[in-house]
C-alpha cells in the first residue's frame, strides 16, 4: 500500500492517517508495564497509576513558585481563581491527550507528523521547541537556586550540574518505566509536604482563601500587571509539553487492544490524572496563600524573587525551619521538572522530525537544546531578576500553547481518527471554548502591553 503525503491510510480500527504508524512513541519503554488481567479496579487502577504525576511536575515546576509568589505577595488571594481555572483547564486537556494516546497508538506530536503538511509540521515543532526551552529555563533556575540555597553551589554551576539529570533518566529507564514514576511520586510527596507546613505556620484565612478560589474579580482584565501575572500562572499551570508527554506515556501500559480494553485505559487513565493534578491544585495554591499570608499581609509585597522570600519567610513566619523546608521543596520540585522535561524533548523531537537515533543520543541531544539557553541567559543575568526571567518564561509558555491545544482538540473531534472514542458534542464545544480563551487572553495581554 502507498503512503505518499496525500494518501489517506484508514486502518482497520476506522482511524484515518496520512501515512501508517511508524515507531511507537518512546519505542524502548512503549507497553512495557502490563495491566494484570481478571485484575479488581483497585488493582487495575494501581497498574494505571504513574502517568499523571509525572505530568503533574510540570503543573508545580519553579515556573509555578515565581508566579505564585508574585501573585500572592501583589495581589493577595485575588488571582487564586485563576489558579483553580486554569487546572480545571489541564485536567480537561490532559483527558483529551490520554484519549489520543490510547485511542490511536500516536503521540500529538507523532499526530501532527501525520496529518499536517511539512510546512506546518515544522512550524509546530518549532513552537514546541521553544515551549520545552522555556520551560526549561525555568525547570534548571529553579533547581540551581534551590542548590544555592541549600549548600551554596554559584547560580551558573548550580545550572551545569542540573544537566546530568539526563544521566539519572537513562539509568532509571533501562532499569524500568516504574522507577522514575516512583522517584517523580516522590518528589511530589516532599514538595506537597513542605507547602503543608508552610501553609500551617502561616495561619491563612479561611474565607478569603474561599473568596478568591470560587469567586473572580473583574480587575484581572483591567490590570495589566494583574493579567500579565494571571497569564503567567495560565502558562505554568496549562503547560503544551505536558500535552505531548502525557499522550505518549500512557502508552507504557500494555492494555488490550479492544474497543473494552482502550476504554478501560482511558477511565483509570484519567482517574490517575485528575488525582495527581488534584495535587498540583494544592502546592500551587499553597505557594499562593503562603506569599499571600507571609508578605502581603506584612506589607512586603514587592518580595517576587525566590532568594528574597527564602530569606524572610523564616523571621516573618517565626518558624524556625521554614526556609529550609521552602529551599528542599524548591529543588525537589526543579529536578523533577528537568526528569519530565527531558522526556517530553525526546518525545517531541521524534514524534515531529522522525528522527530515530540512540536513546542516549537523543535524550543529550534534546537536553542540550533546552539548556544552553538557560546557561546563557544565566550566566547574563546572575543571580538578580530571576524572577521576571521566571514569570516571563511562562508568559512564552503560555503563548505558545494554542500550537498545541487546537490540533489535540481538532484531532479528538475527528470521527475518523477517533471512531467511537471521538469528543461527545458537548465535551467538543467545551474544549473548543478552553483554547479560544486561552487564545483570547494571550492576544489581551499582547494587546496591553504593546499600548503600554
């Protein structure tokens, strides 16, 4: 059979493609860890755990901490809204990307290869390239001030050292996928626990927690610092690599390949996804109400650099180890990012470009390309405004999101890819809706900061 660029393939499960299916997507680990069979849900759901916390690091990486930081210390709980809006946000996109891994056996990225011209292929990937180094820049600045902190490692070093994260990767994946879900779970469960501490030393307000949460302000869209935050906190919450790791990763399991089997796989799927972003709810509105609690309400709201709220947060909240727990938190959070991260380069680099090299090969080729510019933007800007560095990276993240979001979207609509499995016409409607707004926002904030 020809797969030339204009032949439309229709497989036998009813999905219609350009081209077959080439390499499965992280080939070395793709349906490595088997579901038992006859299994009772509990079990089944454990088989199917994993996947949704290595995606939710990305939903609590050091991009996170500098917008909640500085949204919590300007704003005080006003912009909690925007955090809970946009995780309800990832969880309704992370479904649609579990939906397309499972359904299809392809990737997005591998997706996008597949159905839109080269032209276009490449423009994405671009786009997804920049996305991954800007996240990066965060993941790297994040881990190194965490270094700094912690055993006062130089900035620059600290961003060096963050690169061999590469190594632990390879070690962890040859060893089998189940260990680095154990070491990102926990990871999770350091950085979940230190925000606990914080948030009880910090003795926050109830009500105004629930007001900011449920009810939203109108001066979001009049401020235009405000929306530049609340843009930023968009970017690193909703973040387009995840979209791309998250359809692949799903494929580690080795679930049946029945129209029973791949619904089964999207329930406990989603059910593990909506748990682990439950999470990343929690740390990232716990970081909120802690700048909201410990430097807003003591009139230290221009505090937006890491460093500075590390050196207060101990006199101000009178609890003797609090920067220690923050800065443990911080690096726990910025290594697992940079786990995940590099994941997703691979996974974009050869769900695009097609390449196929050595697996270590690719992870220090995709590494490299994330990393060089956070050392050269560090080595530029030292140890000051690493802050707006932060917010801005998620700022870019957040531009860049639409490149993602509109073909998972229309790739999930699509009855002949998708075949019973395609979006229900209201969940259509309400994705469709999702990346309209994120769309609608970032050309806003475009709007009002060239208008000055």
């Amino acid at each position: 059979m020809s797969t030339g660029p204009l032949e439309v393939n229709r497989s036998k499960t009813g999905s219609a493609w350009r081209i077959e299916a080439g390499a499965p997507s992280l080939p070395e680990v793709h349906r490595s860890l088997p579901i038992p069979a006859g299994a009772g849900p509990w079990r089944k759901l454990i088989a199917f755990a994993g996947p949704g916390f290595l995606v939710a690091v990305g939903y609590m990486d050091p991009g996170n901490w500098a917008t909640d930081l500085a949204a919590g210390a300007r704003f005080n709980y006003t912009l909690l809204f925007v955090v809970m809006l946009s995780n309800l946000m990832a969880i309704l996109l992370q479904s649609l990307a579990i939906k397309l891994g499972v359904v299809t056996g392809r990737d997005l990225a591998q997706a996008c290869r597949d159905h839109f011209s080269r032209p276009v292929t490449l423009l994405l990937w671009i786009a997804a390239e920049i996305a991954i180094a800007a996240c990066d820049l965060a993941e790297v600045i994040g881990s190194a001030i965490g270094l700094q902190l912690l055993f006062h490692i130089p900035l620059l070093l600290g961003v060096c050292i963050t690169a061999l994260d590469v190594l632990l990767v390879l070690y962890l994946q040859n060893r089998g996928f189940r260990y680095i879900e154990a070491l990102v779970i926990a990871l999770i469960s350091v950085v979940g626990i230190c925000f606990g501490l914080e948030v009880f030393f910090s003795r926050p307000e109830f009500a105004g927690i629930m007001h900011g949460l449920f009810v939203p302000s109108t001066e979001i869209l009049r401020n235009s610092d405000m929306l530049y935050i609340a843009i930023g906190i968009l970017g690193a919450t909703v973040m387009p690599h995840n979209l791309y790791l998250h359809s692949s990763i799903v494929q580690t399991r080795s679930f049946e390949q029945t129209p029973t089997g791949k619904r089964e796989a999207i329930k406990f799927s989603q059910i593990d996804s909506a748990v682990a972003l439950t999470v990343a709810l929690f740390v990232n509105a716990a970081i909120l109400i802690v700048a909201a609690d410990v430097f807003f309400r003591t009139g230290h709201s221009e505090v937006a650099e890491i460093q500075d709220a590390y050196k207060l947060l101990t006199p101000l909240l009178g609890f003797g180890g609090a920067s220690l727990v923050f800065a443990l938190a911080l690096l726990a959070s910025g290594q697992n990012s940079t786990l995940t991260g590099t994941l997703a380069g691979q996974i974009v680099m050869e769900g695009f470009l097609n390449i196929r090299l050595k697996p270590w090969l690719r992870r220090l080729i995709t590494r490299l390309v994330a990393i060089i510019p956070a050392i050269i933007v560090t080595a530029m800007m030292g140890e000051h405004g690493t802050a707006k560095l932060l917010v801005l990276s998620q700022v870019i993240l957040s531009m860049q999101l639409s490149f993602a979001v509109f073909p998972l979207v229309m790739f999930t609509s699509d009855r002949a890819k998708m075949g019973e499995f395609t979006n229900a016409p209201w969940l259509k409607w309400l994705s469709w809706m999702t990346g309209g707004v994120i769309a609608a926002l970032n050309v806003w904030l475009l709007v009002r900061t060239f208008s000055g």
